[in-house]
C-alpha cells in the first residue's frame, strides 16, 4: 500500500511530462520510481486470492464466500467508477470512466464466486494457464470479434469498450489468474511454518531464474524487447522495461517471485517499522480511496507554492494543461510521498481501531 502510493504521488506532483518507462527521453533513478511500485498489483491479487482462500479453510462455506465476493466484487466498481473519480479528478464529472485497478479485483472477485465452488486442482489449472499461456492471444486484435471486440478489450487488450467513455485499463486476464493462484497457495498456510517459508522461497527463486532465463534470450512471455541502452543503468532499465497493461508473463515472474520471496522472509517481522506498516495493511481499502484525494491534495499544495494557483491536478483527463512551471523532481516527489503516508497514518490507525471495537456488517467491506 505504501509503494502504491509513491506511483500516485509522483503522478500528481511530478514535473515530467512523458511516462516512466520513456528510457530514450528519462533516466534510470525515474524508472526506478516507477518499477518498485510495480509490485503493487500483483500483490493485491494474490493476496486478495490467499484471503479467499483462508477464509475457505475457516470453514466458511463456498455459498457464504459466495455472496460475500459477489457483494464485495461488486462495492469495489462503483468505488472505481463512481467514488474514487471524484479523488482523481476533484469533480463530480465522472466520464470518462478509466477502469483500473478496483474494475479488476472487483470483477476478479466475482469470478472467484464461481472458482470457489470447484476443486482446486482445477482451480490451479486454470491459474497456471491463464499466467503462462495467456500471451499466446497477444495477436488477437479487438477488430477480429466484431461486434463483441468490446469484450476483448474487457478481457485481455487494454482500450476503450465505450468510445471515449469508459477505458479498460486494467484487462482482466490474467489478473483473475493471479488471484486463483493465490486462492490455490492458501493451503500452504496448513502447512508448518518451516515448510511453507522453504516453498515459497523456492518457488519465488524459479519464478526469478525464470523469468531472467526468457527476459535475457528475449523469448517468450513480453512483447517488447530488451535492447542496449546509452548507459548501463539504463540497460539494466531495459531489461526490467516489461508490460504491465495487460501484465505479461514476464512481468508477473520478475513481480510474483520476489512477492512470494518476501511473504516467507516477514512473515514473522515484528518492532516498531513492522507495527507501522500493518496500520495501512489493516485498512487497505480505506487507505487506497483516501491516498488518491491526499494525492491530488499534494499536487495542489504544490501548484499553490510554486505559482499561487489552487488548481485541480488533470492526471487523466488533461495533463497537456499543466503550465510548464508545475512539478517537482524526484526528490521532491520522494518528500511529497512520504508527508502524504504519515498524514494518511492517523486516520487509518483510527479506522483501523474503529474495525477492532465494532463487528458491523459495513465495515468488512471497507
């Protein structure tokens, strides 16, 4: 949650104008801010699917977990589509619609409603095919379905269902199998805990030595290759460039190996850094609607300074209005970063004690 909020932050306060990922127009430090934050996502869906899973092994029957991830997947778009457009864009106009990364869990978790109810050999199966095979569809165009190419762009190439209305950022093949896969790895934790760090340690190594094995030979699994750069941090850069939108095979090996590396090595971090962190991990969902208005709130405050304009901060809409004087560098992106999590810290840890005191129905939904 707190690496997400640094790609947030750097959206609105930064003084770039070209996407992170530009290696010929930006430098390594910039890409870097950008990759480390690249583990988000696939974090979110397989955690989320280990979640599911737990909850399995509590006992809660496939019929509860069922309505449950229906109602639940079902909160998380009308919070992408109606509620947090008003944090990106300070207005209440709400097209065009950008589907992004609660569209995809939501809909991920309305599809688990129906994947809970199979074995998970199945399950396993289907997630494993889904991450390893779904490049194979890379050349399959939303032109070639017609008058349902809509529904491509829906499921696996990123584009607009409602010209001009609603983009599909986040296509939801294969973030529905990182999850499934996450549902699957919750059995590990009926395992000992010697046993189940040893896994995942292991399987986070061969997804690692994976993917440098295809990434090196340009294989498959990435539609852009990695070429030599003017510098060699910025070769390194190239390597680690992979796609996100929809992620490629590559990119969910470079992001879930270290993932699943990390959840066996913290598993049991305690102190002071671990107990500041698990405030922002206990309200998730509350933290990420609240970082986008503390955002656009930076990006303002920062408009305010440097040319005595309050102004709404275009992310998505607009961001060719920006006057040439607006923005910061990373240094001052990294200190705008970190002002908004410690201001966002006191009303989570509140909300968070809120959950703690009261069983309410609502709040397992926030």
């Amino acid at each position: 949650m707190v690496l997400m909020a640094l790609d947030h932050v750097r959206d609105f306060v930064t003084e770039v104008r070209f996407p992170p990922e530009n290696l010929a127009q930006g430098s390594a430090a910039l890409f870097a801010a950008r990759w480390f934050t690249h583990f988000c996502a696939p974090g979110f869906f397989l955690l989320a699917g280990i979640g599911i899973g737990i909850a399995m092994h509590r006992r809660r029957g496939p019929a509860d977990l069922t309505k449950y991830l229906l109602t639940r997947g079902l909160w998380l778009l009308v919070l992408e589509l109606i509620i947090t457009p008003v944090g990106w864009r300070f207005s209440f106009d709400l097209l065009p619609a950008f589907a992004l990364v609660l569209w995809a869990l939501g809909w991920s978790m309305i599809l688990m409603a129906l994947l809970v109810h199979l074995p998970r050999a199945v399950v396993a199966t289907i997630a494993l095919i889904l991450i390893f095979a779904h490049n194979l569809l890379d050349g399959l165009q939303p032109a070639a379905f017609g008058s349902l190419g809509w529904l491509w762009n829906v499921l696996h190439v990123q584009g607009f269902v409602i010209p001009g209305q609603l983009l599909i950022a986040y296509p939801l093949i294969p973030w529905i199998g990182v999850m499934a896969l996450g549902y699957v790895l919750a059995s590990c934790y009926q395992w000992s805990a010697d046993r189940r760090r040893r896994f995942f340690v292991m399987a986070g190594l061969i997804a690692v030595a994976l993917f440098i094995a295809l990434r090196f030979a340009n294989g498959y699994g990435n539609p852009e290759p990695w070429t030599s750069q003017r510098t060699p941090a910025l070769t390194v850069a190239s390597f680690l460039n992979v796609r996100k939108y929809p992620p490629s095979l590559h990119f969910l090996l470079m992001t879930l190996g270290p993932i699943l590396i990390a959840l066996a090595l913290t598993e049991h971090v305690r102190g002071r850094v671990g107990r500041w962190l698990s405030v922002y991990g206990r309200v998730p969902l509350f933290f990420y609607v609240t970082h986008i208005f503390a955002a656009h709130l930076a990006g303002m405050a920062v408009a305010l300074i440097q040319g005595g304009e309050l102004r709404r901060i275009p992310i998505f809409t607009d961001p060719a209005s920006l006057p040439e004087w607006f923005g910061v560098g990373l240094p001052g992106v990294y200190l705008a970063w970190a002002l908004v999590v410690v201001a966002l810290y006191f009303p989570c840890r509140a909300f968070a004690r809120l959950k703690d005191r009261r069983r309410d129905w609502w709040l397992q939904y926030l």
